[in-house]
C-alpha cells in the first residue's frame, strides 16, 4: 500500500491509499483493519541519560593548584609529595585539599601553649 498526501493549496487535507500492485485507489471502507506497528521497547527508563550539572560538585575539582601538597614560588611550580615540577591544572589520585586561607588566622587567635 501506497500512501499519499492530499493538498488543498497549502494545506494537507487528508491521504489516499493505493495498492502498490495494480494501483487502484482503496476507499476508506476498503483499508484493511489494523494497528499502527508500534517501535518496539529496546530501552526502559533506566537506559536513559542523567542530565549533567556541571554546578553539582566542588569546581574546583582535583587540580593541583587547590592540593595541600603543591607549592609556587617564582621560578616553578612544584608538588611537596611527588618531589616534582607541576602545572597548576595537573590532577592526582592522591589529590589533599589545602585548608582555607582563613584557617592560619584563627590559629593564630588561640590560646598559645604556656613553654
């Protein structure tokens, strides 16, 4: 079966069914009774993809530039653990978040030891 649009102008107004074979045009009583084919369920609501947040964790993320460990100085940048020479977005697996500049400060604030 063959169909095709019909157009009024512009506008569709509805479809003709031909058979394929000899070519005569089907009335609406003469369509076969049936169902659409339906696409067949590959996937389940599981399969589908997360939407990404890039605000969701820390931006700073692994970089060596936020490690404890890496240092700068006006010749080089260097990690303290790998004894090496680092870029600043270089990342580690064994990545030690730097405490917040702050913390020193309220170090400084306790109560010093009495020796």
């Amino acid at each position: 079966m063959i169909r095709k649009p019909l157009y009024e102008g512009f506008r569709k107004v509805g479809e003709s069914v031909t058979c394929s074979a000899c070519g005569h045009a089907l009335t609406p009583e003469e369509l076969p009774a049936g169902r659409r084919p339906s696409k067949p369920a590959v996937f389940t609501e599981a399969d589908r993809t997360r939407i990404a947040d890039p605000f969701a964790g820390d931006e700073r993320g692994r970089l060596c530039r936020y490690c404890r460990h890496y240092t700068v100085n006006p010749f080089r940048q260097w990690c303290g653990l790998h004894r090496r020479e680092t870029e600043a977005t270089d990342t580690c697996p064994r990545f030690e978040v730097r405490e917040e500049p702050g913390a020193f400060d309220r170090l400084a604030q306790q109560e010093k030891p009495p020796f």
